[in-house]
C-alpha cells in the first residue's frame, strides 16, 4: 500500500481520482466500510483516496475497482463533461404509450439521469403502477400539465411546477385526453440501470 507521500512520483502529484471512486462508490450503493472490506483495504484508507490525500499500489487498485465493479481505466478518463445536443437527443423506450422520451445525460453517467419527455393527450406510462431503482425521482413541467399518483395519491402538475418524490414508490403518470400535450424533464438519482427495467431502456425509442 503507497503511502501519502509523493516522493515515489517523482516529486509530481499523482492523477486525482478520489471524486471518480467516489461517485463510484455512491453509484453501486456502497458504504465505505463494504468497499474497504471487499478490497482489502482499510476504511480510512479508502476515505484519504476518496479525497486524494494517499497514493495507492496497482494491485490495492485493482481490488478496489473490483470491489466497485468498474473497470480501472474508466478512473483515468477526462473529466471535461460530454454535451448532448439539442438535435442530437438519444430516442429511448421506456414503455409507456403515446409519447417519446429521449436521454439527455450521456449514457455512462451513473450519478444522476436526465429523461425529456414529449407526452400526448391520453398518454403516460399505463394503469399499472411501477417501481424504479433509484433513491430520488424528481419532474420538472417544461410545458403542459402532467397528473402523476404516487402511493395512490394524485398529483396535479402545472408548467413550471417540480415534484420530487422516492422512486421506489409505487407511482404512475398521465396526461388527460382533454388536456393538451406535455413536455416533462425527469431526473433520477442514482441512474437507472441499465437492465431490470421494464423495458430496456436504451433501445431505440419508437
């Protein structure tokens, strides 16, 4: 295990990667404590990498990464950000009827995803209620109103309006045939997986 040092670098700082492992960390629902223990390494350790503050040997690395289930080149990536044009809108399927939904976050970001919605009159995600595996659901009306029933309770949500609720609830979402259509941001937190759901959610959208 290296030290904190940086004199084995040659007197250069070595690559920060503790917001990487952090947000790795968070994204497989991990406390410190379960990384340490699965890699081998201590739990202090673990939380002077999460804030930079020690150097780590290539195996120690390597556990930890397996710990993460990342792969340990995906730490070494620039972290410039990835823009996602305006006419350039991934189309997603993500059941549901009469509507189209498009991803706006990149496809690998794990922390947090960002769906747009156009939704129809009369459509929405269907009567069934449905779960998704995420912490935070959060719905934002671009344009239109949208009724959403979270644990069997109805929610109905102007232009401009934001609900945040737990995305573990059971819940739906409509918009009123005699409404007119509906433009929704949605954002979870952590990201969808990207199996389990009730459609693959990266197909293309149809």
């Amino acid at each position: 295990m290296a030290s904190a040092s940086n004199a084995s670098n040659g007197g250069h700082p070595p690559a920060a990667i503790g917001a990487q492992l952090r947000a790795a960390r968070l994204a497989a629902r991990k406390s410190m404590a379960e990384v340490a223990e699965q890699s081998g390494l201590t739990k202090g350790f673990v939380s002077k990498l999460e804030r930079d503050l020690a150097n780590v040997s290539v195996a120690s690395l390597i556990r930890l990464c397996d710990a993460l289930e990342i792969s340990p080149g995906s730490l070494f990536q620039a972290g410039r950000g990835e823009v996602v044009r305006r006419d350039a809108y991934p189309p997603v399927n993500f059941g549901g009827s009469r509507m189209r939904e498009y991803l706006l976050t990149p496809s690998g970001e794990k922390r947090m995803q960002a769906l747009l919605s156009d939704i129809e009159p009369g459509g929405g995600s269907g009567d069934e209620p449905y779960r998704l595996p995420a912490d935070v659901e959060f719905v934002f009306i671009l344009a239109g109103r949208l009724e959403v029933t979270v644990a069997g309770e109805p929610v109905t949500l102007e232009e401009r309006d934001a609900y945040t609720f737990p995305a573990s609830t059971e819940h739906t979402f409509r918009v009123r045939p005699e409404h007119g259509p509906a433009r929704v941001l949605w954002v979870f937190s952590p990201a969808l997986p990207d199996t389990g759901l009730p459609r693959a959610l990266l197909e293309p959208g149809t």
